[in-house]
C-alpha cells in the first residue's frame, strides 16, 4: 500500500500561501517554529495564547494576543501550534478550534535539526517501505502511514485516526507479568515503573532504572520505595548510552531533558549492557529524549542474548521511524514489530514494540 497520501509538506503550503499566519504558543516550540518559517522565508502576522497565559506578554517582539482579539482583526488566517498537549479537555478545545480555523501543529523534532519534508521523505522512502513491510498487525501499518502523513501535513487528523489507548499495547503486545526483569532507561519519576506495575499485579522481580537528572533521581529513588520495589530496584543516577563515560547534560526541568554536545552539566553515562554484566533482562523501556539509538547501542548484548521485550520511543528525531526499527532487526532479526500511538499533539508517545510473541486479539 502506498504510504503517501500528502502531496505537499506543511512548510510549502504556507510558503505559498497568501492568508496570515499566527502562531498559537510561546516557548521552545515556538522558537522552532519561528526558526523554520525563517528559514523558508514565510511571514509570520503575529502570536496568541490561551487567554490565561496572556496578561500584556510579548514573546520575540511581537504582543501576545488572544484568539478573539486575532478573529476581530483577521477574517481568514492559518493557525500553528506551538506546543504539545496530551490530557483529554485542551485537546478537546484544540479540535474545537481546528473545526473553525485552518490549523496546524507543525512537526519540529524533539532532537536534531532534521524536519520531515517530502524531500526528505523521498530520499528515505526506500527504508520507510522497508519498514513499514516488518510491521506485524494492521494497526501497526495505520500507525505507521498516519504518522509519516501527519509529519508531512501537520493535520490532526492523521492523530486522531491513529491513536489507542495505552492498555492495548499492554494487554496485546507486552502482556509482561511478575517474573519481568525490568529495565528503565528515562526512568524520570518512576511514572513508567508505577505503569508497569499496573499489568503485573503490583509487583516484578527486579528493575533497573536510569535517570540522569539528580533532582528526578531523587524523586525517583522516593517512589521505587513507595511503590515497595526497594529490595529489588538498582537505581542509578546516569543517562543510558553506548558506553562508559561522561557527557554533557542539558537540564530543562522535566521530561525533554536531555544529552547535549555544546551546553549544560557534565554527567556519567553508561550502556545497559554494563550496568547489568551479563544478567538477565525480560523487558525494557526507553525513553533517552532523542538518545535512542546510542542507547540501543549499549543494549546489543542483553538484547541478543536475552530477546527482551522493547518498548521504544520513535518520535524524537525525524529519522527515528525508519533507522531505529533497522537497527534493531539488525540485532534480533526474530523481533515482531509493532508500533503504536498514543493520544498526544504533536506526534509524540509514538512508540516502537518489539517482541518474539504474537499479539492477543
């Protein structure tokens, strides 16, 4: 099946378009977005935010307006979201004002400087079709064909049409139990360890867990005690890679923390293939903010020897979709892939599963 349904990429629609364009969102999205509509040379009219969020702002020179002040000045214009959402009412509000304006969340990636154009799809198409030719169930090829043409267009239909629950993935594709031997690479909090609690009725034999940030960490170390896995949980306070070293660590106070080349604190890094020297892993998470494949790197031992479980993060880096899946056949060529989306705005908690079982239906 063909994978392209979109002609045109987002940044040449609006590049010929002739409405105004106005960006929803101030932050890091927006500079993004900001620095491509300047690389492409399109105009952008102006700023508005949720009206909780203006109170007389300006963000990069322009006033931060309201949604109603920009409808009594323009009758017609495009809308780009410039931030990320995944909880059920502001992606309800999202969709409302979608139905009255044309609108758009512009796919910038999480990592790298790569944008997923259709050039750049074309140039990788043959891996893309590669891919999406591994993949083991019908969901997993909607995913996979939504997810590139929502890249492409920035519709959020493609997302809607895709999305599933996260239990599904669990109950079909996991199923992991209390035997599992888990590791956590992006531990963050211990949200993902409490995640897979909720299918193993409480309880797994024993888990690893990597999380760079010191203050995370902490948290962190709190909750596995909470959670009643002190006895059996080896936390440790570096980011996962290909190797033992240490590495710059941009610290952003949250989630999309991350490893860096030019700024940030220096921190200890180590592959899982170390950390755990030969011994057993069943199951594991990853989650690195746009690491991933270094990180896969440092898995290459446990993963040959031990085929656990995967479940990896494909949405950082715009070649994520096809050179992660790659490299991972390149390790396990037995793995069943599937992919999965969860509800977000943009593409993100689009997720890779890899698996020598097949699903449940």
């Amino acid at each position: 099946m063909e994978l392209l349904f979109e002609r045109e990429d987002l940044w040449s629609h609006l590049k010929n378009t002739k409405k105004p364009i106005v960006l929803y969102g101030m932050g890091d999205g927006a500079l993004k977005i900001m620095r491509v509509l300047k690389q492409y040379d399109i105009p952008l009219w102006g700023i508005f935010a949720s009206d909780g969020f203006v109170r007389g702002h300006s963000f990069e020179g322009y006033p931060v307006k309201r949604l109603s002040d920009v409808e009594e000045e323009l009758d017609d214009f495009i809308i780009l979201m410039a931030f990320a959402i995944h909880d059920s009412p502001t992606t309800q509000m999202i969709h409302a004002i979608a139905q009255r304006h044309e609108f758009y969340a512009p796919d910038v990636p999480v990592a790298g400087d790569t944008l997923f154009t259709l050039s750049f799809f074309e140039e990788h198409r043959a891996q893309f079709e590669e891919v999406y030719s591994w993949l083991a169930d019908e969901q997993s090829r909607t995913v996979y064909r939504d997810i590139i043409n929502f890249k492409l267009s920035g519709k959020l239909s493609y997302l809607t049409h895709c999305e599933t629950p996260v239990e599904e993935a669990y109950h079909n594709i996991l199923r992991p139990d209390e035997a599992e031997d888990y590791a956590d690479l992006g531990a963050y909090k211990g949200d993902t360890i409490a995640e897979l609690l909720r299918y193993t009725n409480g309880t797994c034999h024993s888990v690893t867990a990597f999380e760079p940030d010191r203050k995370n960490y902490k948290k962190l170390c709190l909750a596995v005690e909470a959670m009643g896995l002190s006895d059996r949980c080896n936390c440790v306070n570096m980011a996962a890679y290909k190797e033992h070293t240490t590495m710059l660590f941009s610290n952003k106070a949250g989630r999309q923390s991350a490893l860096s080349k030019t700024q940030g604190i220096e921190i200890e890094v180590d592959s899982l293939d170390h950390v755990m020297q030969g011994n057993r892993v069943s199951f594991i998470n990853m989650d690195v903010e746009g690491a991933e494949r270094e990180a896969l790197m440092g898995c290459r031992e446990t993963i040959e020897r031990w085929a656990p479980k995967l479940l990896i993060s494909v949405y950082h880096r715009s070649e994520d979709l096809y050179a992660i899946p790659m490299q991972i056949r390149q390790m396990k060529p037995e793995y069943r892939m599937y992919l999965r989306h969860y509800r977000y705005i943009p593409a993100w908690d689009t997720n890779l599963y890899c698996t020598l079982q097949q699903e449940t239906i």
